[in-house]
C-alpha cells in the first residue's frame, strides 16, 4: 500500500514554536526521509471560518503567513503538495455524506471539541459547522487516502473519530474505498505539550505566551529572560525544582548536546545543567540566556529562509494555487470512487 501524509494548520496566526515542535519539525523530517509516496499539507482555512466566520480578514491575511512558516521550516513545494482547503470543494461534498454516519452524541464526547466549547465561551449558542469540524476533518484525510497524520496530541480524538467513520462508511457501502489513517505523534514528552512562556498549559494567541517563528530576535530574548521558571528559586544558591518549570521544558525539546561546548561549554549536556540547578548555585538568568541562544540556533536559519521568501508573495500564492489544483484532482477521484459506492452515480 502506498505510504500518504496528510495533515494542515488553521491559518488564524503566524505559527509558534509549539506548532514547530509538535508537528511542523516532524513533517519536514518525514517528507525528508523519502518513505511516502505522496505528502499533503494543508491550510484549513475553511475550518479556521467554523470559529472565524465574522472575521474573514484574519483568515485570509494568515494563508501567507502560514505558508510562509512551512517553506522556512522547510517543506518543499517539489516533494508536498501545499494546498488550500476551500479550494478543494470536493471536502465539503465528502463532509455532508459523512455526517449521515455521526451520530451528535458521538461529536459531543469529542474531548478536543468539548474542550474548545468551553474554551470558546460557545454555551448552548454552538455553530453547527463548529460543532461538525470533526467530519470535515475526517474528509481531508480520508480525500487522499491518507494513512499517516502527522499532528499535536491535541489532535488524537479527530484521528480517531476519522478512523470510525471510514469502518463506518466501508461497512455501510461494502465497500474498501476509505482508508483508516494513524496519527504520527512526536516521542519527546516535551515537545507533545509544550507550554507557554508563562508556564500554562497550552500557547495560545489571546494568552499572548507564544514565541512565534517569526518573531525578532529582541522580542523573543525578551520573552525568553521573562519566562515561569521555579517561584522558589529566589537567590542563586537555592535549590530550584525542574517540573513545571518552562525554561528547562523548552531546552528539554530544543537542545542537543553539542550547544553546550558553544554556548555554555562548564557543561557537557542537559543532565549537567539540570543537576547543577536542583543542587542549587545556578541562577535563572544563566539557563535563560543559555535557552535564548539554543532557541536562536534552531531559529535563525528559519528567519532567514522566511526573509527571503518575504520578498515575492506572489511566488508564495502560486505555490498555493498548484498545490490546491493538483489536491482538487486527488480528492475528485476519491469523490467519485465515495459516490459510486453510496450508489449516487447516476450518470457515469
Ligand atoms: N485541526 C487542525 C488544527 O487545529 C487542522 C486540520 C484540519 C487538520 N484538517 C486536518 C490536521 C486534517 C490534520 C488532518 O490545526
């Protein structure tokens, strides 16, 4: 069987190095490793609408923005497809033959939508295409016969409510033309729930804790020195606690050993640095300035890369608009092969 990768963002910002560490690093080290057939990436602006609809300005100005992140993260529009979602309408006809197959309660257990409800202030006032987002995402994989989704944690209820709806619909139809996709999660406990600069939980935009990939390098020396780290920890001697503490989170997920001889060479990894400040003697400033030139490493080449690509948005656009005609034609087959099996093909 042949190995697809479909997975997308919402554009409704710039991506943070959250997105980067969950899930973007991860793609491009997928696409890189000349395993998959074919690779789709996608910018679900359609989905980005179900809780944005009042506000298509955003939407729209964050399509470049997104697809800027992607190309300097390096995703290569010569070895994936990147693509727009309303483009493909194919997804919405996919969509509304899907939701014969979900019952409400089902979409009502869904951790990540309940959640978002609540997170969202929606109450008893939740927009159907909101509450059904599920369904559509369960039709953006399955329109590629994607098996391998790359994604954040946060995702893992979408995967498998795809996964029921595709046993679902082959059973229903007798048919195999669906494929039940798996999610590819990153093994790094840090970087599957990498928290905000103030230490909560997650990075969100209204919380204003995200250092985002494009952010200037002032700025984010700036957020890095105003980090949670451990409140106890208030003179240099005393021992501080690693848990719950963000700076040593992050360097859990962005530093690799050979950092070490560059930016701070009395130690020679992590381990060193982290028992050196449960012993007490090391000050936050010092492991702060040390996680500013990790950051700064992993980051630059990035910066520079989105610099360059800044200059021509047109060139950014068409990359998009090849990728959404080539996705269209992909998803039109599999429409076909969806509605011959529900017996709707009345004129082929
Ligand atoms: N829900 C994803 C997000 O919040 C975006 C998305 C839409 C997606 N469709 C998808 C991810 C299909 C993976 C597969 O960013």
């Amino acid at each position: 069987m042949e190995k697809i990768i479909l997975t997308g963002d919402r554009p409704t910002g710039r991506l943070h190095v959250g997105h980067y560490v969950g899930s973007l690093k991860r793609r491009v080290e997928l696409q890189n490793s000349g395993e998959f057939d074919k690779i789709y990436i996608m910018i679900a602006d359609a989905q980005a609408l179900t809780d944005n609809f009042d506000n298509p300005d955003k939407v729209r100005s964050n399509i470049s923005n997104v697809a800027l992140d992607y190309l300097s993260c390096g995703l290569d529009p010569e070895k994936s497809t990147l693509f727009v979602q309303s483009y493909v309408s194919e997804l919405t006809e996919l969509t509304f033959f899907y939701s014969n197959l979900v019952t409400v309660s089902r979409l009502e257990r869904n951790p990540t939508v309940k959640s978002e409800i609540k997170m969202r202030g929606f109450n008893t006032s939740i927009p159907v295409g909101f509450f059904t987002y599920p369904i559509s995402q369960a039709a953006d994989i399955t329109a590629f016969k994607a098996n391998v989704v790359p994604v954040g944690e946060d995702q893992l209820p979408m995967i498998e409510q795809a996964r029921e709806i595709v046993r679902s619909f082959n059973r229903t139809y007798d048919c195999d033309v669906l494929v039940e996709p798996k999610a590819s999660i990153s093994t790094n406990q840090a970087c599957l729930r990498l928290p905000g600069t103030d230490g909560k939980a997650k990075m969100s935009k209204s919380l204003g804790n995200c250092i985002y990939l494009s952010d200037d390098p002032k700025d984010i020396r700036t957020k890095v020195m105003s980090m949670y780290t451990d409140p106890d920890h208030i003179r240099i001697e005393d021992p501080g606690k690693l848990e719950g503490n963000t700076v040593f989170t992050y360097l859990d997920a962005f530093c690799q050993d050979d950092f070490f001889a560059e930016y701070l060479p009395d130690y020679a990894n992590l381990q060193e640095l982290k028992d050196h400040y449960t012993r007490g003697g090391l000050g936050d400033v010092k492991v702060k300035k040390f996680l500013y030139n990790v950051l700064m490493e992993e980051l630059s080449p990035i910066q520079a890369k989105r610099a360059e690509l800044e200059k021509d948005i047109p060139a950014v656009m068409e990359i998009l608009h090849k990728g959404s005609i080539e996705a269209k034609a992909v998803a039109a087959q599999t429409l076909d092969q969806v509605k011959s099996a529900m017996k709707i093909n009345y004129f082929k």
